[in-house]
C-alpha cells in the first residue's frame, strides 16, 4: 500500500474507507478476497491514481475483474508502489552517507591545509638561526600536527569503510527489492512485468537473430479451481511452474503471464527445438497423479496446452505474443492437451 493508505487504514477513517471498498466491490461483483481488497482500498482511498483510473475503465468497458485481472492489476501497480517506496527509502539513506562521507572528506581537507600551512612556517622558521628551545618548540609543534594528521586519516578511514558498508548494504537491498518485484510470490517464476520487459527488451534490440517465445495455459483449470479449491489450485500451479522452471534457466525465461497461463521465451533456439522441449514438458505433467495435500485424495492428472512462435525479422513484441496466443488457441481448440506452432497457423489478416 502507499503511505497514505497505510496512515488512512490505520486512522479512525479506516471503517469508512473499508465501507466505501467493500460497497465499490459489491456494485461491480467483485469477490472480496484479500487481493481485492486491497486493490480496491487503494480505488477508495485515492480514486483518481492510475490503478484506480483502470479498473474504472475496465469496469465502464464491461469487463468482469476476475482473480486473473486482480493479479495482472497488482503486479502491475501496487508492485511498483511498493517499489517505488522502497527505493525512495533506500535513495534519502543513501543520500545521508553521501553527505557524511563529503563532510568527512572536508575535515580532511581542512586538516591537510593547516598541516601544510604548519610545515611551511616551521620551514620559514628554521631558514634562520634558530636556538636550541625554539628548535624543540618547532618539533613539538610538527609532532602535534603529524598526530592530528593520522587521526584525522583514521577517522576518515574508518567512516569511508563503515559507508562502504552501508551503502553495499543498501545496494544488495535494492537489488532483493527488484527481484521480489519481478517475481511471481506464488510459483516464484518472473511475473508479467519481468516476461514483458524481457519480450520487449528481445525484440528491441534485436541481439538473438533467432527468438522463440511459448505461451502455456493449463487445461480446464477453472473447473479444477472451482472443484477442489484455491488452496489445491495454487498446489497444481506451483507444480506446472517447477517444471517449467527447470526448463526455463537462463538464458531462457520462464514466467507466470497471468491466472494459469505462463510465457517462456527462448533466446537463439529454433521452433521445432522449442516445439520437442514443450511436448516434454508437456509429458511429464501429465504422467504424474496429483494428490490434495490436505486429505491425499487422489487430483487426476493435470494437462497443458501450448502455443509457440518464433520471431519474424523486425517483428515487434506485441506481434510475436499474438501469434503464439492463436497457436494457443488452437490448441485448446484442438482437444487440449498439445503444442501448436504459430508457423503452421493460418492467421486471419
């Protein structure tokens, strides 16, 4: 949540906001789970922020905001709240040892010039004739400047490596912060945001002359969700994304695209080896028995349906995940359970 929500649910106005969200989702049919909730805090808490603004246009559209849409709308936006929170945060500390580290530097500064104007006089001085007692006085002098000097040079040590430190620390921080933001809390594959940043990122650049991207949705998984659970339906999820997650290591990317559909992309490997490693995949999710954790009762199996696509020479991002979405399509319009190529697809113009 953004600070002000989190002050406002925290204050005598939270009932009246928490009224507000749950009469909103009541008016629009919107379950309210706790992702719904939250989202729809955020709509009555501050209804002209972004994410307000688009569900709004959603809801005026006539879409019905489904646990797919709720999770594809906080990826999304409340993500990159919490993001942007996070690196203002860490940005004032890393600020605030910036600032130490030049007051530091200054000190240190400082104490070089008086030790060098000290040097000079005690040069000038010892140019002339010169007695024994001044003699000692200018040693005495030049040896209470050097220890000054040293202090101050350990002093400036040690803060510069106790900064070092923290700012490592705020750095290593920020990168936790990043990969939580791009990863799906539930399966722990990159989420939506990573896929499109890296599909965008593929296409842009054009550094692979070859880009294989696959789209993958469980079969009939509502009916299974509605069946057994939520619970038993983040089970088959988690299932599904460690298979995939073992084909997908880098350079390739595995990812939860949204509700029970996943996105793969594979840098510099041709569609017919992308198309042996799906039907893989493919087989061995089915071959496994699932059982309910809760009671061992016996799941069935679980399949999966795939669409793949290799990318055209300046083919945008947008394009190439069209193409493998209708080869999806016609796989599940095929019977389920079986990987189509976008190559083989007659795209309608």
């Amino acid at each position: 949540m953004t600070n002000d929500i989190e002050v406002s649910v925290r204050s005598p106005q939270a009932y009246a906001l928490a009224q507000e969200a749950l009469r909103l989702m009541e008016l629009h049919g919107v379950w309210p789970t706790p992702l719904n909730y939250e989202l729809w805090l955020h709509v009555a808490g501050d209804p002209a922020s972004p994410l307000s603004q688009e569900i709004f246009r959603l809801v005026n559209a006539g879409e019905t905001i489904t646990e797919e849409i709720s999770e594809s709308l906080a990826s999304k936006f409340i993500l990159r709240l919490k993001l942007n929170d996070e690196v203002r945060d860490a940005g004032l500390k890393l600020t605030r040892e910036l600032t130490s580290i030049t007051d530091v530097i200054n000190e240190a500064q400082n104490a070089q010039k008086h030790y060098s104007q000290t040097l000079q006089a005690a040069h000038t001085d010892m140019a002339v004739d010169v007695d024994t007692g001044r003699l000692k006085s200018l040693v005495t002098d030049l040896a209470s400047a050097t220890q000054r000097v040293i202090q101050q040079h350990n002093s400036l040590e040690s803060r510069l490596n106790e900064s070092s430190r923290e700012v490592s620390r705020l750095r290593k921080h920020l990168d936790q912060v990043r990969m939580e933001a791009m990863t799906d809390a539930l399966t722990n594959l990159a989420n939506r945001k990573s896929f499109d940043e890296a599909l965008d990122k593929f296409c842009e650049t054009n550094a692979e002359p070859v880009l294989t991207l696959a789209v993958i949705d469980i079969d009939h998984f509502k009916r299974f969700n509605d069946t057994w659970g939520h619970q038993t339906g983040d089970q088959v999820l988690r299932y599904v994304a460690s298979v995939l997650a073992r084909m997908g290591r880098p350079p390739r990317l595995a990812a939860r695209y949204g509700g029970e559909e996943f996105g793969m992309i594979f840098p510099g490997e041709s569609i017919d080896t992308v198309e042996r490693l799906l039907n893989e995949a493919r087989q061995e999710i089915s071959s496994r028995v699932l059982k309910r954790r809760s009671t061992n009762e016996d799941l069935g199996t679980v399949t999966i349906s795939a669409g793949l696509a290799q990318r055209t020479a300046g083919e945008d991002a947008f394009d190439l995940l069209d193409r493998a979405d209708k080869a999806l399509y016609r796989s599940k319009n095929a019977g389920r359970n079986r990987v189509t190529c976008a190559d083989m697809v007659q795209d309608a113009a």
